[in-house]
C-alpha cells in the first residue's frame, strides 16, 4: 500500500544478460531497495514505479535464470516466488525480458512463464543492437501466436518505457492456451499433484512435482505424498522433462523461421575478429595482464592527489576538535581515537573508487564476460568449475558476494573447493593494507616511467589469486570430484558504457565500503582508546615517575622526555599489557606487540589494520602526522634504526597476502555450507600459511 494505494506488484524475469537490471532501473529510478529473501542471502531488489497520476506498481527484480527447472538457489527463488500462491512476493502479472538478439534462447524461458497462468508482457530488450545487426522482428506475429502484448525497448536509452507502463496498465487476464500442455501425457498426476501441493495451475504443480527431491523449501509431508504419487502413476518425470523441453524449442524455432528475418547485407564481422584476440589463449591473456598494470598504476598515480585533501580535511578536523572542545576523556576520545581511526580508512577511498571504476567499465562493456570465458580453460586444469571464475573475479571486490555467487556451480565438491579458495583473492578491503604497507617499504620510483610501488601492487594481486589456484589443485586431489557442472557463460555485445550505470554502480560499493568497515572501526577505535588511555597499575598512572628514574632528565629535551613518558604509559596500559602476551608469538616474524594488536583487531575486517594503527600512534599524540608518517618514524628499539623495514613489511604483506581477517567471510562460509567444520578448517588453514610465509619472507629477507 502506498498512500492508501494498493501497488501492483510486477516481476520481472528473464536470462542472465538480457539487461533486467537496466530495465528494472529505468522504470523505477532512484526508488528502489535491496533486502534478502526471507531466510536465504539471495539479494532482492525491488522499487516503485509510477505507471500514470493515478497508479503505482511495485517492480521486483528476480534472478536470472535459464529455467524454471532450477539447478541453484537463485533459480530455486524464481520458481518458488512465480508458483507459490501465499508467498508474499508472488507477483499480479509477470514482465518477462528477452535479449531481442537470441530470441531462440530466450522464448524457452518465456513460454514456461506462460504456462504459468499469470497475466504476462514480453519485453525485447536491445532493439538498438536489433537495428545495427539488421534483424527484422515481426512483432504482431509474435503477439498473435502468443497472446500477449510484446513491447520493443531500449533500456539503457529509456526507448520504448513509457509504452511498458501503458501496457501493464492495459494488460489482459485472458486464458490462454498452454504452450506445453501437461493434461495430453499426465492428466490424473498433473490434477493430482496440484491437489497436493494446493496450486491453482497444472503446469506449475508440475514444476514442483517434477523435481520435488532438489527443492528445499518443500516441507516433508508434501514431498512423501508426491513422491508416492509418482510411483503410483507410474510418471517417467525426467523423460516427460525432456520432451517438454524438445517441444517448446520445436515452437520456438518453428514461429522465429516466420517472425524474424536477418539482412545479409550488413557486414558484422568486426565482433568475432576482436572476439578472436580478446578470447585468445595467448593475446587474451596478455591483453587482460596489459589492463591489470593499467589499473595498478592508476590506483597508486590517480590516487595521490585525493588521498593527501582528505588526509588534511582529516587533520584539520582533530585541531578544530581540540580547540572546540573543553580537554578531557571526550575530547581526546573523538580527536585521537575515531577520527584517526575512521580516517585511516576514508582515506583510501579514492583508490576504492578507481579499482570498482575500472571493474565496473570491464563489466559495462561486456569484456568481463570474455575474461571468464578466457579463464575456463585454466580452471578446469586446477579442478574449479567453469563457473568458478565468477566468483573468483569478483571477489577482488569482496569474499562475501563472491561466495554467494557459488551457487550457481551444481556439483557440490566444485563449489565447496571455490567457496574455500575464494578468500584468497584479493578484496578490497586489503587495498588499504597494501598500499600502507608498500608506501613504506618499497621506495616511490619509476622504472622507465612504470611505477614500482604500482607493480608491487600487482603481484600482490597475482599473488593471490595464484594461491587461489594453487589451493583449489590440492584440495582437488584430495576431494575428487565426481561430478563436474557445465559452464555456460553469456557473451553480450560490446557496449559504450552508460555514465549513469557506472556512476550509480561506484558510489553504492564505496558507500558501502564505507558504512559496513565504518561500523566497525568506530566500535574498535572506541574500544583501543579505552584500552590505550588506562592501565592496570601504577605504571600506568604514575609513568613519570617511573621514567624519571630510568633517564637523565638534564640530558634530554621536554619534548623527548613527554614522548618517553607517552610511549612508557601505552606500553603499560591495558592494550600494551595484551600485546605484549602475544609478542612472544609473533617476534619471530618481526613484529612487535604494537603490530600484534593490530592483527587482533583486524581479525573482525582486514582494512581495521590501518584505523588501529592510527589509533594506537594518535593516543597521547599531540603532533598531525598520518598514520603512514607515524609508521615510518617508528623505531626498532633493539637497534635503534626504523622499525618498518623491507622485512618487517614485506613480512606483514605475506600475512595480509593469505590470513582469513574476516569474521563476516567466515560466518557466510558457516551459512553457505551449512557446517561449521568448513570455516573453522579454511581459517585455521589460512592462519597458520599466512605464519608460515610470513616467517619464512621475514628470516630470509632479514
């Protein structure tokens, strides 16, 4: 109900790759949400959409899928939400989309939908790419075999929207006649099964009956009795699958051969030649290495000048703090423990926002597709799944949806080997960590003209997603795998990007790279102050006098000597006194206990690495240095010489390169696998490699 209005509500449904998404944001703007399905992580979008000055509609974005036979949980949500009657998210009509382009693949999808019984408009999408390859449609000839309103639209350009909306207001809730129909093989079963399972269509109550042992959300009493029925009626459901699915491509095939013409005038040959290099085993590889080093470079150049305005907006802030506000714990808490905390992270924004930049024009130009087309082969090789490099690509962005994208493999051992080795590709909450840490050790010079720190920069990435490899290879050995699933990947066409999309599309990652790493680093930042402002004992609060009795207070400067009372009195404190238990522990790989509680802490997210850095310096800390500066005047008490050398960094890189610091990935591998005996394996594994390099990087380099 909006404004005492009931809405609409309208699903759309279509393949991957036939542009929804754009559809579904040119008819809703800026008003739309994403939240779960109940009880699953399957993102649902949905948003309002104004059909005329009186009516709204409710659009809601399902997952892509190919069928309404589901092979994975996003497919399994398509049919439960299209088929159950008093399932809150079942639609009042059904827009289905289809790439105008492949209408063969895409009318399968289509027809199924119909059968479904619910009112149904069938979107082409991609009219333009229809015009450039000199496709002909024969829309009324569509309409006429299907009866259905068929509307022709350009998404991306709003072509052909305003007809969409007409056309939803206009629809018709007439019978049609079954595309498949059920009743001509299994009369009594179809009836029956949809007795059972209280449905009002017969081809839906075959949907579900047709493959009951592979949906979850059937409860057991159902299942028993149409698994009863079936060997009863004696239903060959898989045989009956395949004819269904040989009949409505005969249909489709049979009325395209009428309905659409192709101009054989117009040369198109330009797609397959670049598709001949981009896809090449040797030049694909080479091109996507080229635009890598592209970015890296451009993370580390481009970033640069952003980087050091927010670092003074920062700094600026803590003074103006300071001067505002009466001394005391509150001031000093906001000024030396949020702010820096939370400024160690913001500060890396800009380098956020050129890596999803680069991601997201990847994605918008339809190349991401021919890298996951390029990589199939090399997965196949390490026992991953085709369909691993999806999640394997995006996980540079976060593990958390990357692991969610698992599952769309269907054999299980393939997905349980991606879900594990997910992690060590690199995300983008170590981008902070990395550049931090390269800024000190590696000096900022060019090699003819190529930046070192940004090449770094790339082999940590390389890295990664080779220890991704590596990992899958010996867990493949280990856990044959059976089964294999199919890959099946969409090769759009090459597109300009939309600014729009792309705009829309950054600010939302760094937005929420912000608010989820923000919460966080506010609740530690505010906990590491406490810790690093009190201490147990007199030590703590009587530092003077015990600093006095270690050092000739004539031979140093005041400076100095306020400095070795500070760093006696966080050495002493709560948070010093805990980072000292651990030392023991961690020296060998040249930490110190300082570093220590860094690694703690960013045991909730990796990027709280950089906030407890800053937090711990700022404590006590009268000067504006940033936390890079504070780490590189850090000095080695034992040799009085910096404390972050080549060793020291190169060491914390290995760590950071290969440790799981992410409670949040560790509860989605807890959920996705449905087991904790997985994530408490794939975080004590991670651990204790990342300990292992570590201190090997560290006792060579030293």
């Amino acid at each position: 109900m909006i404004g005492g209005r009931k809405a609409l509500k309208v699903a759309l449904v279509g393949n991957p790759n036939t542009g929804k998404s754009s559809l579904f944001n040119a008819l809703t703007g800026l008003n739309q949400k994403v939240s779960n399905y109940p009880g699953i992580t399957v993102e649902k979008k949905s948003g309002f959409s104004k059909l005329d000055r009186r009516a709204i509609a409710e659009m809601v974005d399902l997952p892509g899928t190919y069928s309404l036979h589901p092979s994975s949980v996003d497919e399994e949500v398509v049919l439960r939400t299209l088929t159950e009657p008093d399932n809150i998210d079942r639609p009042d009509a059904i827009v289905a989309v289809a790439d105008a382009t492949n209408l063969k693949r895409n009318l399968y999808l289509f027809t199924q939908v119909l059968d479904l019984g619910l009112p149904t408009i069938l979107v082409l999408n991609m009219v333009d790419q229809v015009r450039r390859k000199g496709i002909e449609i024969d829309v009324a000839k569509l309409e006429e075999h299907f009866g259905v309103k068929v509307v022709l639209v350009n998404a991306r350009k709003g072509e052909g929207i305003d007809v969409l909306k007409k056309s939803i207001l206009e629809l018709s809730h007439d019978l049609r006649p079954p595309v498949f129909d059920i009743r001509e093989d299994a009369p009594n079963y179809a009836e029956s099964a949809r007795k059972i399972l209280s449905l009002n269509g017969d081809y839906a109550a075959w949907l579900i009956a047709s493959q009951i042992k592979d949906l979850s959300y059937i409860d057991s009493v159902k299942r028993d009795e149409i698994e009863q029925l079936t060997l009863r009626s004696d239903v060959d459901t898989k045989k009956l699958h395949i004819r269904e699915t040989i009949q409505r491509y005969k249909i489709v095939n049979d009325l395209l051969k009428e309905a659409v013409t192709v101009s054989p005038h117009l040369d198109r040959s330009w797609t397959g030649r670049l598709d001949r290099i981009i896809t090449h085993k040797v030049y694909g590889v080479l091109i996507l290495l080229g635009l890598l080093f592209i970015i890296f470079q451009a993370i580390f150049s481009w970033a640069e000048l952003p980087m050091r305005l927010i670092d003074t907006v920062f700094s600026e802030f803590s003074i103006w703090i300071r001067a505002s506000m009466e001394p005391g714990p509150l001031s000093a808490l906001i000024a030396d423990g949020i702010i820096p905390g939370v400024a160690g992270v913001v500060i890396f924004l800009p380098q956020i926002f050129i890596l999803f930049t680069f991601i997201t024009l990847m994605e918008e130009t339809g190349y991401m597709a021919r890298v996951v087309f390029l990589m199939d082969k090399l997965m196949k090789r390490f026992g991953l799944s085709g369909k691993s490099v999806v999640p394997l690509i995006s996980g540079t962005a976060c593990a958390i949806p990357a692991i969610m994208a698992t599952r769309n493999i269907e054999s299980w051992k393939e997905r349980l080997i991606t879900i594990f080795v997910t992690p060590f590709t690199t995300c983008s909450a170590r981008l902070p960590v990395y550049t931090v840490l390269i800024g000190l050790v590696i000096p900022a010079h060019k090699v003819l003209g190529v930046n070192v720190q940004g090449l770094v920069l790339m082999f940590m990435y390389l890295l990664g997603f080779g220890m991704a490899l590596g990992s899958a290879w010996v867990m493949s050995k280990l856990i044959p795998t059976r089964t294999s699933s199919h890959f099946i990947v969409e090769m759009p066409a090459y597109r300009v990007p939309l600014y729009k999309n792309v705009i829309m599309t950054i600010w939302n990652k760094g937005k929420s790279f912000v608010t989820n790493a923000g919460k966080i680093i506010i609740a530690i930042s505010i906990v590491l102050w406490v810790m690093a402002s009190n201490g147990p004992n007199d030590h703590f609060t009587e530092a003077d006098k015990y600093v006095a009795a270690e050092v000739d207070t004539t031979a140093i400067s005041v400076e100095d000597y306020e400095s070795k009372v500070e760093s006696y009195r966080l050495e002493h404190s709560y948070i010093g006194y805990l980072g000292r238990s651990i030392e023991p522990a961690i020296r060998p790989l040249g930490y110190d206990w300082k570093v220590g509680i860094a690694l703690i802490s960013s045991f909730a997210a990796r990027e709280v690495f950089v906030g407890t850095m800053a937090t711990i310096y700022s404590v006590g800390s009268e000067d504006e240095l940033t936390v890079m500066e504070h780490m590189a005047a850090e000095r080695n008490p034992r040799t009085g010489g910096k404390f972050f050398t080549l060793p020291v960094g190169m060491s914390l890189l290995m760590f950071y390169a290969f440790a799981m610091q992410c409670m949040s990935t560790f509860a989605i591998v807890r959920k996705e696998t449905n087991s904790w005996r997985w994530p408490i394996f794939q975080a004590i594994f991670m651990t204790a490699f990342a300990y292992a390099v570590s201190l090997l990087t560290y006792q060579i380099l030293i």
